[in-house]
C-alpha cells in the first residue's frame, strides 16, 4: 500500500507528538488531549504508558537475548558461531571488492525530512490490528536471531542443519563489519533526530543510519543462499523475508526507506566477495539440503 493509499483509507490527528490513526471513520477528534474518553482517537497518555511498558519488555528481552548469544557463541556447531577471525582476513584481503562500492549517496536533509512523513504515519498505523504482529518481530530482530531466515526454509523447530545456520550467523558477523564502515562513511542521523515527533519503539543504535544493517544483513542471507541451493523453492522466499526483516526497522522507527533500499543495493553488490569468503561454509550447508 502506497503513503497516497494510506491516507486515503486513514484519518489522521495531527498533534504536537505526531501523527495520530483515528480508530474509525467517523468525526475526527478535535482535541486529542481528551481521546481517551471520547474513544476517537488513540490518546496520547495510552501510547505513553504503552511506549513505557514495550521499554521495560525490550529491556527484558535484551538480556534474554544476549544471554542467549553468549550460550550460542559457546556451543558453536563445528566452531561456526565463533568468532570469524580466518574469515575476517580473508574479507580484509578482499577490501579493495567492497570498501568503494559505488553506492548512492543518501537524500539530503530535506528528503530526509520527508521520508520521516512516511515514518510518522507507520508510527500511528503500527497500534492498528493488521499491523500489530510487527511489534514481537521489531523487539525479537533486533539482536542476533535466526527464526525469520529459518522459518521460510521450514527448518526453525528442525536441528539437523548445523550448518546452514552457521553459514547464516557468518553472514551477520561479516555484513555488520561492513555496513558499519558505510555508515561511516555517510554519516546520517537517525529519523527521530530529523522528525523530533517520531517515537522510535527501540533505542537508537549508537551509529549512524544509513544503510541499513538489518536491510543489508537480510538481502545478503538471501543472497548467499539463493547460491547454495538455487533450486529450493524457498530461495525466492527468502528474499520475501529479508524485505519483511528490513522494513520492520521503518516501522520501528530507527531507519527511513532509503536506508532499506541502500542495504539492498550494497547487499547485491558484496555478494559476490561473500561467497569468495564463505566459499568453505557455503558447500557444507549445501551438504545438508543435497
């Protein structure tokens, strides 16, 4: 659905906090600070408590998941879920392949701003039931976490592919080095930074934001594996996921949808150094699936 479709199915309340979705289609709340009572619109002192609540939950879910890290770091199947070190120099030797790809500068503050648009009216349509679902999916991607690359294989709940699921945590091991180099290099501030009205549902991460990591992690992984086994009707799939995974982060608030599409383009692009890479771990996930 297109912003054009949005708002034309939509009625919005615009106040000093943001944009406001109007629970039905009937008379707009003329005053926002009473929604509450009068049930028009969702009230602002709701999405504060709300706001509050997923806080803490994230919080919680944060050392969950870190924990989690840890214990998966030091059970790696067959050394994959170490640290990539032998890899890492070989991605370091490659650096001419992938430090000056031609990627395209990000808009300037004022496409900035307007992007943000879009990202105050995702703010108010992610309390609606048809996207509700996507706040577990923001708080669960946001650390190291394989279901969503997993799920489309139909090998989530499955433990015999060890190394499928190495091969993926050594995508985001190198990809994360990488995308931080270009967000270096651009240096974009964040959307509520542009759009002071936005209400992130996750902390900013402490870089900057474009491209997006989560946009380039996700197409890579469906890049490389779309390599391994071309002929699995999942592959294509896999690409449906990654663009989930990826606009998940605009509807979190934490990125605009030119740094989704810029985690594309530099996904595409460094394919093919990944898989002079992870050439080693790209034939013994292959293994499993033949």
């Amino acid at each position: 659905m297109g912003l054009h479709d949005i708002l034309a199915a939509n009625r919005f309340t615009v106040t000093p906090t943001g944009l406001l979705l109007n629970e039905t289609s009937a008379q707009p709340v003329a005053d926002p600070a009473t929604a509450a009572g009068g049930g028009g619109a969702l009230s602002v002192l709701a999405l504060n408590r709300n706001r509050n609540r997923n806080r803490n939950r994230n919080r919680n879910r944060n050392r969950n998941r870190n924990r989690n890290r840890n214990r998966m770091l030091d059970a790696a199947p067959d050394g994959g879920l170490q640290e990539p070190w032998r890899e890492r120099q070989k991605l370091h030797a490659l650096a001419d392949q992938w430090m000056a790809l031609p990627l395209p500068p990000p808009p300037g503050l004022d496409g900035l701003r307007r992007e943000a648009v879009d990202l105050l009216i995702k703010q108010a349509l992610r309390r609606s039931p048809a996207e509700s679902q996507r706040h577990e999916e923001i708080y669960r991607e946001a650390g190291l976490e394989l279901s969503g690359y997993l799920r489309p294989l139909g090998i989530e709940e499955l433990g015999d592919y060890g190394a499928t699921e190495s091969l993926f945590y050594l995508i985001l091991a190198l990809t994360d080095e990488i995308g931080l180099r270009y967000k270096d290099r651009f240096g974009v501030l964040r959307p509520n930074q542009v759009e002071p009205r936005l209400r992130p549902l996750l902390p900013n991460p402490a870089h900057q934001s474009y491209p997006s990591n989560h946009s380039f992690q996700s197409f890579s992984v469906a890049f490389l594996f779309s390599r391994v086994l071309p002929e699995h009707p999942a592959s294509a799939e896999m690409f449906v996921a990654a663009r989930r995974i990826a606009e998940n982060r605009e509807w979190a608030g934490v990125h605009y949808a030119s740094d989704t599409a810029a985690g594309y383009a530099l996904a595409r692009m460094v394919a093919p150094v990944l898989e002079q890479v992870c050439a080693e771990q790209m034939l013994a996930a292959q293994a499993e699936w033949l």
